[in-house]
C-alpha cells in the first residue's frame, strides 16, 4: 500500500461479495435457495443422475455422451489402486490422529509418488483429476480402517463409485437403496460454487503449482470447524439431546439463550438450502421404510421446532442438519463424516482448479498496514 | 450471487487491489523501494539483527528484551529434534521427488504425529509455531540428505539457527562468515506482507483449521514457479549463459525479443527492492573477499545489461536475482532453493496465521457465474 492516501480503505472482510473471477460450473441463488450446476438445478442431478455423472459435467462444463460417461467410468474404476507404499503409510498412521491430517498427509504423499506431478500442463492434470477422484475413495475407506484398527479392504471394480465406497468401508456390499442413497449425498456435495476449501485449492493453484498441492491445501481448509465438520457437530447435539422427548425443551432453551443450533442458518442460503430438501425427503424415504431411526426421531423435533420460530427470519436447516443422520443410517461413524465431504468435494475442487488455471491469474491481495512507522531498531541491551 | 442486477459486477482479477485486513507486522511501499517489518526498515534488520530475533518479532508484533530473546532462541534450540517416524519416512521419500512435494508432506506428517494438533487456542499455536520454525531447520536439511543420497546429519543445539542448518546441510560447521551471510539471507525472506503462500496459509487458517493445515497449504502455493522458484530459474538461466562474455549478448538478444528475465522485475516493486540491494551488497562483499565466482561473475553482466536498459521502465532486478548467487556460493544446490525459501518464511506464515485468526473472518469471495441457465437434465440416451 502507498504510505498516504485521500480516500479513506475499504477492507472488505473475509472477502465478502468481492467477485474475483468468473465460473461456469456453479450458481446459487441463496434468496430463492436455487444451486444449480451447468445451468440444472441440483435436484435434478440428486434423483436423476450420478456422482460419476456430475463429475465428467463439473470437469468438462458440459454433460457427457453415453460413450463418454461409460470411457470416463471405467476410467475412474482403472484408477481405484492406490501405491501399496501409500496403503503401508496409511497403516502405520497413529490411529487416534485426526482422519483429515491423515488424508491431507496421504493425498501429499500420493502427489510424492507421482512421477508425473510436476506436470501442470492441462492434459496432464485433469488425467490427474480422474485418478484422484478415483483414488480418494479408497484412500479415505483405508484412513477409515486404521482409525477402527482393521485391515483395509481393495476396492472392487464391479461396483458403482459409491456403492464400492460403501463396500471398502464395511466389507459388505451394500443394498442398492444404500449406494443409490449414498450416491445422492456424493452428489449435493460434489460442488458448491466458491466455498472456502474451493478457493484455498484456487489460491494455491494459482501460483502455477501442482494438482496435488491444491488439493492438499483445500483438505486443510475443509479440515476447519467453519467449513467441514458441520454435519459432525449436528450428530454431537443430537447425542447430547439423547432423547426424541427431550428434543423440543433442549433447543428451546438454546434459541432462548440465543445459541448457535448446528446445521441451522447457511451463510449464503437464506431460503431453504436446496441441498436439505433433498437429502430430508431421503431420509424421510427411508424412515418411511425401514422405521426412523433413533437419529431421525431427534432430528425431527429439532427441525419442526426450529423451523416454526427461525423460518421467519430466514435461518433454516442447512443441508449439514440432515446429512449426518443420513450417514449414521448408512453405518458411517460420524468421526468420518468430514473425510466424506472431501471424497465428494474432490470432484469440485479439481474441476475448479481445472477451470480457473485456463486462465489463471495469481491470487494476491492485500492487507492494510497498521503498524507503527520510522521504528529503529535500538540495541537489544537499551530495551 | 444473485440472479439479475442492475450494475454491472467488477471483477477482481486476482484480487488485485483488494484489501481483506488489516496487519501490523510487514509495510511495503513497492514505488519507493521500501519494506519495514514493526516500522523498522529491511536494512536494519539484515544488518544489526538475526533471524531468530526477526521471527519473534513477528510472532509476537513487538521487539524482543534481551531475556525474551534468549528464552525464545532457547527454545527453538531445544525444538530441533523431529520424530524418528517422520525421519524414518523422509528417509524412504523416492530421491527423485520434488523436494517441496517432500516438504508439504513431511510437514503433513509432523501435524499428524501431534497430539495437541487440533488444540487452535492461541497459546499451543504460538508453541506449534515455534516448533516448526525450529523443525523445519531439521526436516529440510534431512530431504536435502534424501535427494542426494546420503544419511541426514542430526542438529546442533550449540550453533545458531542459519549456522546449524548449514551444518547439516554439508556435514561441516561453516565459518561465521558463511552462517552470517546465511542468517541475512533468511532475515530478507522471513515475511513479506501478504505474498500468494501466507494469503493461503490464512485462507486455510481462516476456516479455524490448524496451523499444520494452515502452513502445508502454504508449502503447496510456494512451491508454484510464480512464487517461489525463481531464484532457481534464474541460476538455470546463468547456467544457459554458460560463460562471463556471453552474458551482454544473451539477455540483450532476450530484451530485444521482449522475453521475461528471470529474477527482473516484480509484481509490487516499481523500484530497487529493498532486500535485493541487501544481497547485492553482501555478495558483493564476499566477492570481493573471496574472489568473484563463475556465477557471480555471470550475474555482474547481466544486472549492469538489466539495469541500464530497463531501470527507466521501473523493472530492477529482484531479491531472486541475487539470492540465487548467494546461496550457490554457499555451497547449496539450486534445488533446494524453494525448501530454503520456507525454512525463511515459515515465521511469516506462523505469524500472520497468529495474527490473522486474532480477529478471524473467514475468507470465502465470490465467482461471477457465466454459464447457462434453465438447462434441462436430457436423458443420456438423447445425448
């Protein structure tokens, strides 16, 4: 910054409402709660498509053929192996670390082992993507098994991207209406605009550095309680509620005491997250079927009181609120809910990467100093 | 961003201009040529003080008494030691890999060995970020002992920091002269207000992540050849010159075709930076003790060209210019020049991420959306 200056600076805080580029993948909507990729709005895409389709969409900006969606399927199933050194790392993580430094640390390493990172031309890089998309499956259904202190299962390839997720992580194949579920939730999350692990991947790439480096930096924003880690802290309230009866007088009384309530209000969304509606006629479905869970029957106290006084003014659940019992219903520990929202933002944050490094511009702005000036530096022994 | 507007959106390419915060610690004033870190110019510091003593500066926003000081050198000494684990793993690293893709992991790999890691609290950040000023010493002279084969040499408690890490670069304790020049050389990189890798450190840091997150993510974006790097290419493009008298030719024959010099000019200096006259100053000094070296003898050629033709114009050689040469002469392989520039700005990092997450905003601006809008999810048999 110039030393003087007439007009008074402008510090827009935490960046808000700066627009720094341009996309063409994502748009939200946050009043009328419409999240649309490609120009189709996210439901769609929840009840019609795949994680794999939206995928080929976000990194191409444009729907695949047939023939393309089924060249690019049986590429990521080729891709599920990861280097057997990674799978021996993983294995001798400390398994009380935090599974998001596991996955920042593999996701590092396995950019270590690539003879080909360096490479930052574009074909290369989204050959990359491919494979870490594909990969991150089996990294994360490995990070999981250590955490449990199993051995970790090999990614079969006659199974859907979520349904072979859902396999490595339990042994078991799932039932269709489990991976077609899961499947959905890999879908809400596989990309939203420009979040904060999104534009971490951005400020990083945008340096001209490697796929891996991005990522890797968008792990550790994700890692953050602010961006990831939300649905987890909706299960821990829960938890804390114990009791489907106890659920209406225990948000009360945080409303009451003006209390943050997880997975309730959106920064960008002051409508319905159209992500939630998705995700709660899901697990409504299933409630429907298999009977409500212990999860779901707290969960809907806790909707229906705070819809009734928050609605008003904008706060609603978000799609946090409902993804964690989704999972829990699916079998996954909640200590690995984060981790999940990275093997779905995997396909976000290359396709970004890819997007913006078309054009890339370094990201540097700046702060404004405030500080004292004309300092010497006195001798140590004067002070 | 909302659907329709009456004013057109500026954007901000590389968010150029913008202003996100506010900081006390480094003030540049790129026109002037000036660069002060607590109001105390760069020239000061690389002169009368070390970069121990910079570091705490910066940590800490104030100057050091001569017990703090002492207590603070204490401590980095005593946090010289990394785990045998991650020894073992560096040990491991295939020597062909890119040492920052070594660095990122490895510091990766330390956060998830900490147990206290995901203590964000101020006061185990400010411990953590000492240790890793400290450690970064260690595990960068250990990957520089991987590439090139031969077994890492453990720390010193008895030298100082630039001292020690050259001792474990090469196996020798270096001459006063030698840990001198490399203590100015860390002082004149340890922080330069907000530069691409601690905007990204700050961004990580921003979704209240933890300092590991905060500074691989840094590691990843200073890796990029449009941060770090340069230093490198510009010995890569000495080496190209080849001889002293081919010099004048050959970047004079590269301004005639308007190619970039590598190490000339910089995005924020439009004047002599401030660091590089520093390190001009001492090489030439060495050169002067020692006799010219090739390299030296090279560059002397190539500034006097630069210089007379393009100083008009605003465009001087940078810090990178000369670094570089300074390093070489001390003995460093140009491949590590990159690792080196962390083991200086890692006390920036740590810093600005302190001081940042004070008053902590989370960073997350905007894409303008281009794309399409009320496209229709066409089955994919009609595709």
């Amino acid at each position: 910054m110039p030393e003087t200056t007439q007009e008074p600076i402008k510090v827009y805080e935490g960046l808000a409402g700066v627009v720094f580029t341009e996309s063409e993948l994502t748009f939200i909507d946050g009043e009328k709660g419409i999240l649309t990729h490609l120009g189709i709005p996210i439901q769609d895409w929840a009840e019609k498509s795949t994680f794999e389709e939206l995928s080929y969409a976000l990194l191409h900006a444009k729907l695949p053929s047939s023939a393309e969606l089924a060249a690019f399927d049986a590429a990521l199933k080729a891709n599920r192996g990861v280097p057997p050194a990674l799978l021996e790392q993983i294995k001798n993580y400390p398994k009380t670390a935090n599974p998001m430094q596991m996955l920042r640390t593999a996701v590092s390493y396995l950019g270590l082992l690539d003879p080909n990172s360096e490479d930052t031309g574009a074909e290369n890089k989204y050959a990359t993507a491919i494979r870490m998309i594909a990969q991150f499956s089996t990294v994360i259904a490995a990070i999981c098994a250590t955490v449990e202190g199993r051995d970790a299962v090999a990614p079969r390839a006659d199974l859907t991207h979520a349904g072979n997720f859902l396999y490595m992580l339990s042994g078991t194949e799932p039932t269709l209406e489990q991976a077609r579920l899961f499947d959905i939730a890999l879908v809400l999350h596989a990309d939203h605009g420009m979040n904060a692990s999104t534009f971490t991947a951005l400020a990083t790439a945008s340096t001209l550095s490697d796929l891996y480096s991005a990522v890797t930096s968008a792990i550790g924003a994700l890692k953050g309680p602010l961006h990831g880690g939300a649905n987890e802290a909706v299960m821990d309230m829960l938890d804390e509620i114990g009791t489907s009866d106890r659920a209406v007088a225990f948000v009360t009384d945080m409303m009451d005491r003006k209390e943050k309530i997880m997975g309730v209000g959106h920064r960008v969304y002051k409508f319905f997250d159209p992500r939630s509606r998705v995700l709660r006629d899901y697990a409504a479905l299933v409630a429907g079927k298999q009977g409500k869970s212990h999860y779901y029957q707290i969960l809907e106290q806790v909707e229906e009181t705070v819809v009734a006084r928050l609605s008003g003014k904008g706060i609603y659940p978000n799609v946090d609120f409902y993804s964690g019992v989704v999972y829990s219903d699916l079998g996954i520990k909640k200590e690995f809910f984060t981790p999940i929202f990275a093997l779905a933002r995997i396909s976000g944050w290359t396709a970004s990467v890819l997007e913006y490094t078309k054009a890339n511009k370094l990201l540097r702005p700046l702060a404004l100093y405030t500080g004292q000036s004309d300092q010497p530096l006195t001798p140590i022994a004067e002070r």
